[in-house]
C-alpha cells in the first residue's frame, strides 16, 4: 500500500504546525542528527530556530550532529552548544539539563535493536524521567517493513551499547512507539513523554513510497536497501567476513578473499528463502567513510550480493542466520572473532554456540519463537499506526 506523500506529513512537520505556541518562553534542547530534516530538507534546528524557539543545547548521537564522526562542541551555523551522547557519556546529566525545559528527539532509526539510536532514545528518556524533563518525540516512518518482528530477545547479561533495549533485533516499531513501550519499561507511572505523531501513515505504508529526501542515517547506511538487509548481515560484523563495508553496497555485499561466491549463493538460495537472491559477486573495499575501518582493505573479495526481491516477504534475521551457518558449513577459514562481539549484536550467546555446534537451521530460528510470541502480545499495547 502506497500513502499519497502530499497528505503525509513527519512528526516534525505536525510539531512545527501545532505546538510552537507550547515552546515559545521555554528553554528547549534537540536531540537530532544529519536526519533531523523536514521533506524538504531544512533541518530541524533551524526551522525551530526561524520560528523564534530559543533553542538552548543539541545532544548528538553516534557518528555526530552532521553524521560524519565530527564531535565539535558548536553548531556551525547557530552557534548552539552541541554536547554529545555518545562514548564516555552516554545520557544527558542533570547539569545538562539545569536550564532545559523541554527535550525534542528528532532522528531517524533503521529498526534494528543493535543500531545505536535506540540506546540514545533509552538514555535521553532515562535521563528525561530522572531529572523530570519533558520529552517531545516526533515520530518517523519505518524503513523497513513496519510489521516484521524478528530475532533473540536481549537477554540478561548481554547488555551493551549495541544492545540495550528489551526486545528482539527487529522490534516493528516507529521511534514514537518504541518511546512509548520503553517508557513503561522505566517508569510506567512517568507522564514526561509526549509523541507527535505521523499524519496519513500506516502499517502498510512503503517508506519508498512516502518519496522523502534520502539522508544516511549513518556513514555505511547508502540506501533504504541497505537498511533492509542490515539487521541480518549486521552479524557479519561478529566475524572475520567483510559486511561490504568500503565497497557501494554495505550489509548488502558481503564476502572474503577466500569465499567462492558461487558455492555461497548456490547454498543459500537452496533454503529457498522469501523475497531474496543470492547473487554472486566480486570486490574490493577501497574506501574508508567512517571510524570501522573495512576488513580486508584493498583486497579483491568474492562473496555474495543479497538482491532482497520483495522486502515485505524479506526476514532480515533468519536470512543472517542462514549467511552464518553456510559460512561455517562451506569454508574453514571462517570464524567469529575472539572478543564474541555477535554475542552482543544477537543480543545472547545462544546463536553463536548453536552456529559452532553445527545445529540447525530450523532449530536456531524456532529457539526464539516462544519470546517473539510473548513480545508480539506486549508490543500490540504500544502500536500506534494500525
């Protein structure tokens, strides 16, 4: 289903069209970054900033107020103090926010657990709460398909900055949703956040569809294709297989110099998985775009390009399952790497155990059925866009 793109309008636009009178007076910080734009590409501080709102602090996420691992302390254009979220300090303090009223959170998410913007929701929330701050969301369109839940819950233990949320890889919800559920997952009895909707959106809406001005939402994110595959391939990162960074495709390509693209693409289209081909492919990372340095720099690489045919049907997690385990199966230079970094990104130690005990396919994506279904049942109380 396609929404007509002149009736729909961004959280940011319905915030700018009914709630000025709300933050004129008051003393108002962003959290924002390079996506915090309006369609038509003005950005978020400075349409706030023309309309008289005394906007006093910007916290940014990873990668930077411009997404380009620039972590400067003022914003070019406006002067306003920049503080980031990001390595040391992870949340706004209460002497952050002494002279802040309200907090807008402007950013676009891929809908992915491990993308760091969901911990910096948490966090600002967290932080939102403690310190009795109100928090404006204005919500955003999910890039991938809004309906698919998929993957390990978080499990005890397994906590870090790449996974931080309690839910599974793929959540299916908008950022103002996700604020929501987090929320009571804090302090339900907090009446600190308020989400400015989406108008004209649905669950059946194709983000393609909506035509909004493309801003990668970090350095490696090229396409809202790349967004699609990346909560699968993400996993490549837990190994010592290149996930195409360097390359025009990341998470879209992935592969090695000692991969034979044509035994990995004949095995994994023989799972016969829906909405995808598995095509192979030859190349080189030649380019380095943001602090990961891409794996096997300057090397000629084979491998496969994951062509996603239709990404309604397209299950991102169980297509990065099967990418491990015909890895493991196919070529013996293949290894996670020493430090169990896809623990984290599974979110559970399970998946790497199953993968080098040599279990299944089916068993590993049946092992998180029971939590998805539990899940499903919590998550259904926070939908907002039916």
């Amino acid at each position: 289903m396609e929404t007509n793109s002149s009736d729909f309008k961004l959280g940011n636009e319905v915030l700018l069209g009914t709630k000025l009178d709300e933050l004129k007076n008051k003393n108002v910080a962003l959290v924002t970054n390079q996506t915090g734009i309006l369609p038509d590409g003005t950005h978020i501080i400075d349409a706030l900033v023309s309309k008289g709102i005394n906007v006093v602090k910007i916290f940014t996420p990873e990668h930077g107020i411009r997404g380009d691992e620039n972590y400067s302390n003022k914003d070019e254009k406006t002067g306003i103090p920049i503080v980031s979220i990001y390595g040391a300090n992870v949340k706004p303090t209460a002497g952050d926010l002494s002279d802040v009223d309200i907090i807008i959170y402007d950013i676009q998410d891929v809908g992915a657990r491990f993308y760091t913007y969901t911990s910096t929701l948490y966090y600002v929330l967290e932080s939102a709460i403690e310190n009795n701050k109100q928090l404006i969301v204005c919500d955003r369109p999910v890039i991938i398909n809004p309906k698919y839940v998929d993957g390990f819950m978080l499990e005890d233990g397994f906590e870090s900055f790449v996974g931080k949320i309690q839910t599974p890889i793929c959540y299916g919800m908008t950022c103002g949703e996700l604020a929501e559920y987090l929320k009571d997952d804090i302090n339900f009895k907090s009446d600190v956040l308020e989400v400015v909707m989406m108008k004209n959106y649905t669950r059946s809406t194709d983000y393609e569809s909506l035509k909004l001005k493309w801003v990668k939402p970090s350095p490696n994110m090229f396409f809202p294709s790349t967004a699609v595959v990346y909560p699968g391939t993400c996993f490549i990162e837990g190994t010592n297989v290149s996930e195409g960074r360097g390359t025009e495709k990341p998470f879209e390509y992935i592969g090695a110099p000692w991969c034979n693209g044509n035994k990995l693409a004949a095995e994994l289209n023989s799972y016969g998985l829906q909405g995808v081909m598995f095509e192979s492919i030859s190349f080189t990372p030649l380019e380095k775009i943001s602090s990961y340095p891409p794996k096997f720099f300057g090397k000629k690489c084979t491998g496969v390009y994951i062509n996603v045919t239709d990404k309604n049907k397209f299950e991102a997690v169980k297509t990065g399952v099967a990418v491990l385990i015909s890895l493991r199966k196919l070529f013996p230079q293949f290894e996670f790497r020493k430090d169990n970094y896809i623990d984290k990104l599974a979110g559970t130690d399970k998946l790497r155990q199953n993968i080098t005990n040599g279990v299944d396919y089916n068993t590993i994506i049946k092992s998180w059925r029971e939590d998805l279904e539990q899940f499903n049942n919590l998550r259904s109380q926070y939908l907002i866009y039916k």
